[in-house]
C-alpha cells in the first residue's frame, strides 16, 4: 500500500507527514493527482533505502571466493617499504 498526501498537506500539516514517513517508511506527495516526489525514512540501513528504488540489484547471497592466488604481484614487507618511501619523495 502507499501512502498518498498531498503537496498541499506537506505544505500544511508537515509534522503529521514526517511522523507517517517515520511510521510508514515512505509517502509519495501528488500535486494535482499526480505522484511527484517521494519522501524516504533515514532509519534502517542502505541496503533496506535502497531495495525500495527502482533499478536496485541487491548483491548476491553468496558472492564469489576472492582467487587463491590474490591479484597483482606478490610484494615482501621490504619491497612495500621501499616502494612507499618512493612514493614519499622528498617533501
């Protein structure tokens, strides 16, 4: 079910509309019949914000291993010191 105010209700009553964002999670705002904005509830996480927009793939339920052999070449602790002193410079 969604809920439905008007612009004219927000602009009136907005108190009353942010406390049915809060309850409902999320009400769409009609200007002349038609749906124009939608306001969206902070509270819960990103993934729950997100699942509700259109176009959202939510992630997988089981993501792929990361390879074995890791990416990019193997570095020792010496070799990363080394090059992050390069990177430092002189300044």
């Amino acid at each position: 079910m969604t809920n439905q105010i008007t612009k004219r209700e927000l602009s009136r009553d907005t108190a009353r509309v942010l406390a049915l964002v809060d309850q409902a999670g999320r009400v769409t705002v009609t200007e002349r019949g038609v749906d124009r904005w939608d306001i969206a509830s902070h509270h819960g996480t990103q993934a729950n914000r997100l699942a509700g927009l259109p176009g959202y793939t939510p992630p997988a339920a089981t993501p792929l291993p990361w390879p074995e052999d890791g990416i990019g070449p193997k570095r020792t602790t010496a070799t990363a010191a080394k090059i992050l002193d390069e990177l430092r410079g002189d300044h």
